[in-house]
C-alpha cells in the first residue's frame, strides 16, 4: 500500500506579524528601553487605531485587536523596565548617600576626638603654669 502524506503548513505574509516579530526582538535586545521609543510605539498604535475597516470586518478586527494586544503588551514591558530602571539607579544613589554621610560622621568624630585630644594635653599645661604662678605669690606673700 502507498500513500503520500502531505504537511500543509499555512504561512501568513502579513506586514503587521512580521513587525511585532521584529518589535520584540528589538526590545529583547535593548536592555534599556528610552521614553522615546515608548513614544515612538504610542504613536503606531494609535495609527494603527485609525485604519479604516474593510468588507472582511470580522477577520481584520481580530488580527488588529491582537496586533494592538501585542503592541500595548510591549509598550506596559518597556515602562515597567524603565521604571525598574530607574529603582535600580535610585537604590544606588541612596546608598552612596548613606556612605557619604556615615564618612561626614566619622570624620566629625575623628575631629571631635582630635580636639579633645589637644584640650587634655593643654590643659595640664595650663594648670602647672598656674601652680608655677600660684608658687611664686605664695612666696612672695612669705617673704612679706
């Protein structure tokens, strides 16, 4: 017995599936997504909303809604990685913060300390100089 089989694969040549093929791909390979490009892809979406319906409704509706599904997908993953983005740099700005601020402490303290440091060191200077001074009118009354 001898029978052919035959794989019919339907192949689509659409413009539009090819640009969300091509979209994704770009957005995959870019790890940081600028507003512009969100601008960029907001403006085709909303071109995309103005085309004119034609006599196959049905048919076309379903492929633009999924087509503007897709689009609008892409653009809520770029405005979520841009704002992870921009968490990341603030974590990171918030830390250095902190470490400059416990360096401003440590530095006050190493002066606070420094300064007390030369104060005890005066300070038994001052009070031998004044029992030097405190000697001498102790003899000066004596010999009165």
């Amino acid at each position: 017995m001898n029978m052919k089989r035959h794989v019919i694969n339907p192949v689509a040549h659409n413009q539009f599936s090819t640009f969300v093929v091509g979209q994704k791909q770009k957005t995959e390979k870019h790890a940081e997504i600028t507003m512009s490009d969100i601008a960029t892809k907001l403006r085709y979406v909303y071109t995309q909303m103005q085309i004119k319906k034609v006599p196959n409704q049905l048919i076309m509706q379903g492929f633009v809604d999924n087509n503007i599904k897709s689009y609008l997908d892409t653009i809520s993953r770029a405005i979520l990685a841009e704002h992870s983005a921009r968490d990341q740099a603030q974590k990171k700005l918030f830390e250095r913060l902190e470490q400059i601020e416990k360096l401003v402490q440590k530095l006050l303290h190493e002066k606070k300390n420094s300064q007390e440091t030369v104060m005890k060191q005066c300070v038994p200077r001052a009070q031998s100089i004044s029992s030097v001074v405190h000697h001498l009118a102790h003899m000066t009354c004596e010999e009165n």
